[in-house]
C-alpha cells in the first residue's frame, strides 16, 4: 500500500474521530428543536369529541410532548421546526418518523395550524383536524 494511501487514510480517521468528539461534547446549553409549547397537550380528532375519560389507548388520541409527538404505536420527534405564521399560528417542522417498532425512519416536513383549540395537521396532500382535550 502507498505511502500517500496510508496518509490519506489516517486524515480520514483523524478527522472522524474530531467530528465525533466535537458531537458528544455538546453542554447542557444545547438546545434539541422541539415542538412548539402551543402545540403541546392531547388531541383528539375534531369528528371524536373529547371523551370523559379519554382512553389513553385510543389509537386515535395524539400526544405532542417537547420532543416527540405519538399516535397509537406511531412516534415522531422533531429535527427542525421554522415558524411560518403569527397570525394564525402556524409551523412547519421536519420530523422522523418511527411506525412503532423504536427505529426511527424517513423525514417527512409537516405542517401545523393552530386556531384556538383546533390543530389542523397537514402533510404530502392530506390533512386531519384535532381539538385540544387538556
């Protein structure tokens, strides 16, 4: 093997082994995208109505923590969020997606639309509509 392999190589380790020190050296300064504080809460779709008691394992409820959103065994965690809109407010926020099985797959950018305590929630041509339960 070259000389000059062997030293490219070595670069390419080198400079590997900074970008993954430099990545587990984030502080507790650090800021993960989260979902907006406005959209955090339960919802349940606007035709459901919000039940007394709402069923925790209803595979219609939608649970939108800071940093993951879930439905049924669905999950998404948010990678960037861009507000787009004050006035109603709106966002558009890419998301990973996990189908229930823990590995996370695909990034798919979805939109939110929050009036009052409707939450209009709209991806690739579709669109649901949920009503704030607590």
């Amino acid at each position: 093997m070259s000389s000059k392999r062997i030293e490219i190589g070595r670069a390419v380790s080198a400079a590997f082994f900074v970008m993954l020190w430099l990545g587990g050296c984030a502080t507790s300064d650090t800021v993960l995208p989260h979902y907006p504080n406005a959209l955090q809460g339960t919802w349940m779709p606007e035709s459901a109505g919000c039940p007394e008691p709402i069923p925790q394992d209803s595979e219609v409820l939608l649970s939108i923590e800071p940093h993951m959103s879930g439905q049924y065994e669905n999950t998404t965690r948010p990678l960037s969020v861009q507000q787009i809109s004050t006035d109603p407010p709106a966002w558009r926020i890419l998301s990973i997606f996990s189908p229930g099985t823990g590995e996370y797959e695909g990034k798919e950018w979805i939109a939110y639309t929050l009036r009052d305590d409707r939450l209009t929630i709209g991806s690739a041509g579709a669109e649901s509509i949920f009503i704030r339960c607590k």
